[in-house]
C-alpha cells in the first residue's frame, strides 16, 4: 500500500505545478504553458534517472520497442490532456479545472481491463461514486443569456480521457523497461518521455507560435519551478503507477481537489458553492473506497 502515501505526494505536487502553470497561460497560451512542465522539468528528471541508476546499479533496463511505444502514445496524450485541462481551468476555476480532469478515473480504470488488470468490487463502488461527485461537479450553472456553457466540463473530459490513457500507457511502459525495479524505471520513464515531450512542442512552436516560446523563455523564474514541481510530481505518479493499476491511483489522486480549492482560494481569489462542496466530499468517499478496495 506504499503507493497511496506516493499518490497523495504526486497530487500536492501536481497542485503546485498546475497553479504554476495556470499563471503562464495569458502570455504564453495553452501549449506554451503545457511545454513549461517538460522543458524546464527535463533536467530535474534526468537528476532524478541518474540518482536511480546509482542507487541500483546492477539493474538492466529493457529499452525495447513497447517500452518506446508506451512512452510515445503515453507523452501525446498526456500533452493534449494538459493543454485541456489549463484552457477548462480558464474557462471556469482552478478547483473545478482540476475537478473535471478527474473524469480520467473510471476510464482509467476500463481501459486497465485491456491489460486484464482486475479491481476488488468496492474499488470499483468507489470509481462510480468518485464518477457521480465528478458529474455533478461538472454539471454549469445557467448563464444568464443563452444556454448552458458545457465548454470547461468537455475540455476536463477531454483532459481525462488523455491523463487516463497516459496512466496505463505509462504503467505499461514501466513494467516493459523493468519491473524488479519500479522505482529506476518510473524515473527512468519520466526522463525518457519528458525529452520525448520536449523536442515535440519545441519544434511545434518553433514553427508554429514563437511568441509563445519567447514567452516561455522570458518567465524562467516561475517556469524553473513549474518544471521542478512537474518533473518531482512525474517522478512519485509514474512509480505509483509501477506499483498499482491506474483506475485505483487516479482515483486516490483525487486527493488534489480540496488542495485545489484552497490553492484557488487564495491565490485566485475563487469560491466553491455549497452543492460544489458537498459533490466534493460524496467524491472523497469514493477515493477512500477506491483506496480500500
């Protein structure tokens, strides 16, 4: 069960990051701020890869094509899912940004099954509570003129699908690079991806928005510790998902929500109403459920 206490780290840390990251976005836009994380997380990661391989030196990592596989599909759509999740964040709150990604969890946990990675039935009772707090949290209030503004709800689902494809690919990933070892090879893998991630959007922007870049580069300060956030962060998801399937670690990992509300509190100045804190903690019954399961 170590992997829960390594889940609620990941999640502290991903808050920070997020924030970090959020702040970026009127300059640097959606994918400026997404290339942040990786750019100036890589050499954190690789520090982090270097320790490992140290502290195990008699490990032999597999670099075979599933693993370079794994990675590729897992950095796109966790590249895609980031840059969603920010815009929903935009669109609405920090907390309910971070709320609507959540939707990664029970698809996560489906998309486990391809792998026949089988849950206990109270961990699957507690993914379809985590669900039913997450669509209530999701549901928009009715605006004054016009319909129902579904924008942030589908962006969090979007980044959901992406962040819940990237768990399993990335847990796939790990097992194939070695499995006697899951803490070198979730640093090993988060190394590997990240520079995957960071050429990708470089060449991207270099093409295609250098406005954007130039932005990224100017705010180095915070971009430093976006990237040491995002690279620490990384570190403690991967080794988490090295050690337990994705839907039970995702849905621990929704341990963030309440961490985003008061980040969002108090550094945006954003308030939850009654009924959003109420399907918050029906969502935090189900993590616990999860967790147990």
């Amino acid at each position: 069960m170590i992997w829960i206490p390594i889940t609620v780290g990941a999640a502290t840390l991903q808050v920070a990051r997020n924030a970090l990251q959020r702040g970026l976005l009127a300059g640097a836009g959606p994918w400026g701020a997404t290339l942040v994380r990786f750019l100036f997380g890589l050499p954190f990661s690789l520090a982090f890869a270097a320790v490992a391989l140290a502290v195990w030196p008699s490990a032999r990592p597999a670099f075979t094509s599933w693993f370079w596989l794994a990675c590729v599909v897992g950095g796109a759509c966790q590249i895609a899912a980031t840059a969603a999740m920010l815009v929903s964040m935009r669109r609405s709150t920090f907390a309910l940004g971070t709320a609507f990604q959540q939707s990664s969890i029970p698809i996560a946990a489906f998309i486990g099954l391809v792998f026949r990675e089988q849950l206990h039935p109270l961990a699957w009772a507690g993914l379809f509570l985590v669900t039913g707090g997450l669509f209530v949290l999701a549901w928009p209030r009715k605006l004054a003129e016009g319909p129902r503004d579904w924008t942030p709800a589908l962006l969090g689902l979007v980044a959901g699908a992406g962040f819940a494809v990237s768990s399993n690919a990335y847990r796939q990933a790990a097992l194939a690079l070695d499995a006697a070892h899951p803490v070198l090879a979730a640093l090993v893998c988060v190394f590997c991806v990240q520079a995957l991630q960071t050429a990708a959007l470089m060449v991207y922007l270099s093409l295609r928005d250098r406005r954007a870049l130039r932005a990224v580069l100017a705010a180095w300060r915070s971009s430093v510790a976006a990237g040491f956030f995002g690279a620490a962060a990384s570190g403690l998801w991967f080794t988490a998902f090295a050690l337990a399937p994705a839907g039970p670690v995702r849905a621990v990992g929704v341990t963030e929500m309440p961490i985003a509300a008061l980040a969002g509190r108090r550094l945006f100045a954003e308030r939850l109403a009654l009924w959003q804190v109420v399907a918050a903690a029906v969502t935090a019954v189900g993590v616990v459920l999860a967790a147990l399961g």
